[in-house]
C-alpha cells in the first residue's frame, strides 16, 4: 500500500499518517520525492481499515494498494511514461537517446576524437569507464578522477552528456560532481548499499540488469533507489548468462515489452554486452529498437584492436554511423524520432 501526500501536505501531517499506520500495527518507510512525499506501508494485510482510517486524514492526496513486489516501480503506481531528464535531453520521450563511447577513458585524445565522431553520427550522451569492474583484478582498471577531468572536457569541446560507472558507495559524490548519468553495472545490480547511496543523489541513474538476475529482481533494484528518493532511473537490458556460448550474454528482447507493461521507468538497450562481438551489434540494437526500447547505449572506439577493454565487441566509427542510419529509419516507422 502506497499513501501520496498532496504537494501542500505539512510535515506534521506527514507524521500523523506515521503514528496512525503504527497505531494499525504496520511499519512504514517515507520516500521524500522532489515533488511529493510518499509513504509505504509495509506488508499491509488489512487493506481496508487502512484506507477507512487513512483517507480522511489531512494532507493525504490519495492510497494506492500495489500487489506488485516493486511499488514505486510499478505501472499501477505511475500509469504514465517517466521522462528522466538529463540536462538539456532527456531518455523515455518519443525521442530515441542513443550513448556512445568507448568502454573505458583511456586518454584524453582518443576521448576528444570519439566524443566528435560519435557526436557528429547523431548521439547526445557519451559514454566511458573510468573504474572498470573487470572480471580479473589484473586487468586495466580505469584512469579514476584522471578520466573524469577528460569526460569534463569532452562535454565542453562537444555538449554531449556525460555517463559513467560507478562502483563503490565513496565514489558516489566525487562522480556526481562530473557526470550526467550514474550507470551502476551488472556486477553490482545488487549492491544494495550501493543502490541507495545513489538513491540519495538526484542524479539520472542507469541500472544495468545483472547477468543473471530475473526482471523481478531488477525492478526490485530499481526499488531501492526510487524507495530513497531518487526518481530518475533509467532500466538497460544488456544480456543475460544463458547457457549459449558464440555471444558473451543473451540479448533479452522480450525486456522491452514485459518492462514496459510492468513498470513506468525508461529502457536502454546495450547490444555491445549483450553480443560481446562488433559484428552482432548493429543487429540487436535494431531489434532492441524495434522491440519498443527508449535508446542504445553503445561502445564506440577508433582502433578496438588496441583497446585497453572490450575491443572485440566495439564498433568502429564508420559502422557506427550505419547503424544510426538505420535506427531513424526504424524510428519513423514506429512513430518515434532520432
Ligand atoms: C560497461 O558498460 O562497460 C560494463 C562493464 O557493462 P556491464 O555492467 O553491463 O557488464
Ligand atoms: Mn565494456
């Protein structure tokens, strides 16, 4: 059960609906939104003594009882699309939000080159690793605070929104001071410590599905940051560990249509994890596109031959701008726009 406050209600009216609840026998926990403060009861079991005694009370705008798990996640909780505006963009309008860049900050020219390449093909957000949870502790782990000096001047040199990963709960406010968008990555979909931190922060955040994680379990993550405060969370599907073996995860392209029918938040599609291979890209990400997502998010480098993680699977500019091509095609034919 979800109790919205109306945009006037007092903060000892906020309280009295607290006592109340208590008085019934039932915890609660308060997400103080932008707008307006929501308070879940937890585990109602007595739906209609709560809404007998609770919607008459001062400064309650209406009770909504949710049966899914994930409540503020939900559709039935917001019945229209959220729009998470990031600067002057914004991903989940009929507008298509397509991040491009390499996997990882590697130096500032080759980011300066990229972020022109990929802004000239058409992409508002740019994309790069600058901690990189990688599988092994000896591979390349990301240039730090180095490499979110160099997205800065990327943004400068080309007005493109900055998204990086973010993997520890301390980096949570030096990396909000930088970047646009907070990607929290597969490996750490369940880090709830983590999930909350950026739940505290205002900042767009995405949440990569984990690898083995149903759709439950990821809108149950996505939970943890609304249930803080946090309403700008955008959804990316980027492969599931499947038991096949030619591509380095399973693109989901069932996640774009059970989401959305499921829950109100924006979703990305990230064909370059899920396929693990260039060749495979382009490919899913029009399907990904097709299937109903909000956006791609794709690696982009000038030489993946050389790249310091996830060469094989990155695009070279060229096939990049195909790809682009191809997607405002597909975009007029559904009524959407690139
Ligand atoms: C990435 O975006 O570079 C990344 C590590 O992705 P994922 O968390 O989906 O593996
Ligand atoms: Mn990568």
């Amino acid at each position: 059960m979800i109790i919205t406050m109306s945009l006037t209600a007092a903060p000892r009216e906020i309280e009295a609906v607290k006592t109340k609840i208590k008085e019934l026998g039932y915890e609660t926990r308060v997400s103080a939104g932008e707008k307006k403060t929501v308070v879940h009861v937890i585990g109602a079991t007595d739906r209609d003594r709560i809404i007998k005694v609770i919607e008459p009370m001062a400064g309650v705008e209406n009770l909504i009882p949710i049966l899914s798990p994930f409540k503020l996640a939900s559709r039935e909780f917001h019945p229209t699309d959220t729009i998470v505006p990031v600067g002057v963009h914004t991903i989940g309008g009929r507008e298509l939000a397509v991040i491009a860049g390499p996997c990882a900050v590697e130096s500032e020219e080759m980011m300066l080159e990229i972020a022109g390449l990929v802004k000239e093909a058409g992409a508002k957000f740019l994309r790069g690793g600058v901690f990189k949870p990688r599988s092994s502790p000896y591979s390349f782990q990301g240039l730090g605070e180095k490499g979110l000096e160099i997205m800065a001047r990327a943004r400068e040199k080309t007005g493109l929104s900055l998204v990086t990963e973010v993997i520890s709960e301390i980096d949570v406010p030096l990396v909000s001071q930088y970047v646009d968008i907070l990607q929290i990555g597969a490996r750490n979909m369940q880090n709830f410590a983590l999930l909350r931190t950026v739940g505290r922060f205002q900042k767009p955040v995405l949440l990569k599905r984990g690898m083995s994680a149903t759709m439950e379990e990821w809108l149950m993550a996505a939970e943890y940051v609304l249930a803080e405060g946090n309403p700008n969370v955008i959804l990316c599907e980027r492969g599931i560990r499947t038991f096949e073996r030619y591509t380095r995860n399973t693109l989901d392209i069932s996640a774009p249509p059970v989401i959305e029918h499921l829950s109100h938040l924006p979703l990305i599609i990230d064909p370059s994890h899920a396929s693990g291979d260039w060749r495979y890209v382009n490919a899913l990400a029009r399907a990904g596109i097709a299937a109903g997502a909000d956006g791609l998010i794709i690696e982009v480098h000038t030489h993946p031959a050389q790249a310091l993680s996830d060469g094989k699977q990155s695009l070279k500019p060229e096939k990049f701008r195909e790809l682009m091509d191809e997607i405002r095609r597909i975009a007029e034919a559904i009524g959407r726009k690139l």
